[in-house]
C-alpha cells in the first residue's frame, strides 16, 4: 500500500540535533513511505526556513512536499505566502502559534494572511494541541470562517486536546486531523469513527518521533485496508492536490 507522509520538518532541531534532505528521504524509504510534505522549525527567520524547504523540494522533485512556515507576527507575512506559494509552488502553508507565540484568537492578521493563502487553494496545516497557544477551538473559528480553506490540524491535538479535537471539527468538513505523536488508542480509533478515515491523515513528525511507530500503530489497531488507504495516502493525495496515485 501507498504511504504518504503529510506531516513532518527539516533543519536542526531545538535540541541541536543536525539533519538533511537524504536523511529524511532515506529514513522514511527504509517503512515504504514514498512521499513527505515539510515545513522548517529551525532558527528563526521564516524566509531561511523557507529556503531551505524550497531546495530540499527541488533536490527531490518526485518525493518532497513543501509548506511555508508562516508567522502571521511578521511585518512580510504576506510577502513571503506570495513568494512561496506563487514563485517556490509549495503544497501549503504552515502555521505553529506555540512555537512563534501568539494567541491566534487575537491576531487579527491571520484574516489577511488566509485571504491571500486562499487565492492559490492549497491547505493550512496548523500546530494544534499544546496550551495556552495552540488550542482546537481557536484554529477552529477560522476553519469556521474560511470555509474554502482545507485546513489540517497535526497530532489530533497531541495529549491535551485529543477528543477536544475531534469534537471541535467534527461538523467543519474542510478540516481533517493528522496523526502523528498521537498515542492514544481511543482518540485515534474515535478520530475514524467520528471523522470517517476520510479526514484522517498520517504523519510522522520527523524527526521529531520514531518513524516504525508511527506506522506500525495502525497496524497494532487492526484498522481495515479500505481505511487505511485514505489515511495512509488518499488524504494526502487531495490535500496535495495530486491525481490519485501519482
């Protein structure tokens, strides 16, 4: 079966930790992943981020999927959606609010910046899960309000906010949730019953989580093929915009 990927990073973690396209790309190969989107935590200039993403996706053309890493804090926040997503076609825009520190519900400047990442119809994914930054029902409202946006809520909410989550989008069909870092059976069996598998995605969050339990997870909870074929790439492949498949 097809696995994609849809969620994990590139670039030197906070712990210091170095590492590159050929890894990433390797690393995933070895547990059949054949395609991965990224986006670039590492420092803190966004264009950098971005760049470095941007080479990573043209040194691996056929595999790697990019996000701009967007803060919506940043005076060129506009500016650089443009640039990444109209000159660098990347597959979607990135935002993590606990890691640039922001409350989303008050930053105004997320309707701006959604308005403009809505022209080119690729999918938002954002950081959800971690208090006081990164809550569901926050992301929620603006999934409410750009109902054209497809939007990706990573970890299901992690360990905070797992049912949270599930029942903050349950109704907003441009949503779906990912799964990685998720250990919890009971979020993750109630995230397909709930959702539907069609709104489920997986990830891994290399390099960040051990890439075999990530995958390895659905098979210990008996998930049926049917399912795991859109969580495992049919998901990816619409969110991406990509012929099934390709």
């Amino acid at each position: 079966m097809l696995i994609y990927d849809i969620h994990s990073h590139l670039g030197k973690t906070s712990s210091g930790d170095e590492n590159s396209p050929e890894e990433l790309v390797n690393d995933l190969k070895a547990y059949g992943i054949e395609k991965v989107g990224i986006s670039s935590l590492s420092g803190i200039s966004t264009r950098e981020q971005n760049d470095l993403v941007y080479r990573a996706m043209k040194a691996f053309p056929d595999i790697i999927k990019g996000y701009a890493f967007i803060n919506p804090k940043a005076p060129d926040a506009i500016d650089e959606v443009n640039r990444c997503l109209g000159d660098y076609k990347m597959d979607g825009i990135k935002f993590h609010s606990w890691k640039h520190g922001y409350y989303p519900d008050n930053t105004p400047a997320l309707n701006d910046i959604l308005a403009e990442v809505e022209k080119y119809g690729v999918h938002v994914q954002t950081h959800v899960g971690t208090a006081p930054f990164s809550t569901p029902y926050t992301w929620a409202e603006y999934a409410r309000r750009f109902p054209g946006i497809d939007f990706l809520f990573t970890h299901i909410g992690y360990y905070e906010f797992g049912l949270s989550t599930i029942e903050a989008v349950k109704d907003l069909k441009n949503v779906w949730v990912e799964t990685s870092g998720q250990m919890d059976v009971e979020v993750l069996l109630r995230a397909i019953e709930v959702l539907g598998p069609q709104r489920v995605c997986f990830g891994t969050d290399w390099p960040y989580k051990p890439v075999n339990i990530e995958v390895e997870k659905f098979y210990e909870l008996n998930i049926p093929e049917e399912k795991l074929e859109y969580i495992f790439h049919k998901n990816a492949e619409h969110l991406w915009r990509l012929e099934t498949g390709a």
